[in-house]
C-alpha cells in the first residue's frame, strides 16, 4: 500500500512538471509571436520591416531616382541624400526642390552647372549624352519628393588592406567613371560633338601613351578636360572632391588596363 502511495505520488509530481514544461513553452511561444507582431506593425528596429517601411513610402519614380543619384556620382559630389558638405563650392540640394522647377532640374542635368574654365572649382558636368531621359526624369523626381532616404543606395563599399589598385577599382565606379568610360576603362560611350564621336577609354597604347606617368594622370583627374559647351561632353574637376589617397588609387587600377 505504501509503494502504491509513492507511486501515486511520483506519477503526480511528474504530471506536474509536464503541465509546467509545457506552460513555460506556450509563454515562450507567445511571447515570441508577440513580439514578431509587434516588428510587422512597425514596432520593432528590424532591417527587414524599415526596408519595407521606407520602400513603401516612395514611388518607383523617386526610388529609381535614389540609385541614379548613388550610381551617376551625384552623392559623391553633394552628398548622401544631397545633404552637402562635400565642398563649399557644391550646394546641398536639400531645398533644391522646392526652388527650381522640373525644367530648370532638368535643363542642370542635360546641360551642367558651375565654372567650367576654372579647373580650381568643381564643375556640374554634362550629363545629357550620359543619362537616359528617364533617369533624369527619376532624378528630378527624387530632388522633388526632398530626397527621401531609400534603401539599398549605399555606395559601393572600398576594400580595405588589399591593395590600392583593389581600392581604385571600386572607386572607379563609386566616382562614375564607369558610366562614362565604361567598364574596365574601355570606352564607347557617345559623345557626338567631340572629335571621335566616343568618351575616350582609359585603357589602351593611345591612353598610356598621352598619360605615361603617374603625375598626368593626376593632373587631368584634378583639373579635368572641358572641351566644350553642352551638349558635349566634359571631364568635370574632381580636384575638390576626390582626396589624394583615393586619387593614388584611382592612378593604381588605371595602370592595370592594359
């Protein structure tokens, strides 16, 4: 009868721990679908639900707008999001917007902006033979909504410790030199009013001969080539905004296009 007694008792204690067990897991479970709700509703700090959030605010227009701006250089010169202080003599556009119209936005794209003669201060370059009429249309979209922040426009990251000519390869696209000189310097963009028709390529006898040292490389990085009016195409100065270490790598992968 005693052992009958005991083994009740064991059997009811361990019924207990399996009540107890499971009642720990069904608050674990509903603590974790609370707090899974809460992230779909906005609640939570998620990369996924603020990704979603922010694409969700902007029209394909503005968000198409928002990569042209990171893929044709114009964050490196005014900044993330157009906030300025890359230079004083480049304009935040974060009023832009509300000042200019979509014709005069528009008209600044196709045809530049800014001191061409003067190689000592940046220069908006002619980006009418470059961008497509619906890239420009994004743009002046994006500038217009007050360049909202849209995700995935980071610009391409800079590897660190690999070399400058690794760094320079991922600087010739985070500049926009690939959209004018084209992938691995090869050239072929049009440029109708220039004498060869083409944006010359950056590889090749005809490009290391002109430039054949490190230093005319340099140069004509810094101060450019402005060889017209609009609509032709012009190689801006970057002098006051790519800084010197990133000039040296920039010179670095060059001498790799052979």
């Amino acid at each position: 009868m005693a052992v009958l007694r005991r083994s009740l008792s064991t059997a009811a204690a361990e019924a207990a721990l399996v009540l107890v067990t499971l009642g720990l897991v069904f608050a674990a479970g509903l603590a974790g679908w609370a707090i899974g709700h809460t992230h779909r509703q906005g609640g939570g700090t998620s990369s996924t639900s603020t990704a979603s959030a922010t694409q969700a605010a902007v029209s394909p227009a503005v968000a198409a707008g928002a990569h042209t701006f990171v893929q044709f250089a114009c964050s490196q010169c005014h900044g993330p999001q157009g906030r300025g202080g890359v230079s004083p003599d480049v304009p935040a556009l974060t009023s832009v917007g509300s000042s200019l119209t979509v014709a005069q936005l528009s008209k600044i794209i196709d045809h530049g902006l800014g001191e061409s003669k003067n190689p000592t201060k940046p220069y908006m370059p002619v980006w009418g033979e470059v961008i497509s009429a619906t890239q420009v249309s994004d743009l002046v979209a994006y500038i217009k909504a007050g360049l909202p922040a849209v995700s995935e426009t980071d610009p391409v990251p800079i590897p660190q410790g690999q070399g400058p000519a690794v760094a320079g390869s991922a600087l010739y696209i985070r500049y926009g030199c690939i959209n004018c000189h084209g992938p691995n310097g090869l050239g072929g963009v049009p440029n109708p009013l220039s004498p060869d028709k083409t944006i010359p390529p950056l590889s090749g006898q005809d490009f290391r001969g002109e430039f054949n040292t490190d230093a005319k490389i340099a140069a004509v990085i810094r101060s450019g080539s402005v060889i017209g009016k609009a609509p032709i195409v012009s190689m801006p100065h970057w002098g006051g905004i790519i800084p010197q270490g990133d000039v040296t790598a920039l010179i670095a992968y060059l001498k790799t296009l052979k």
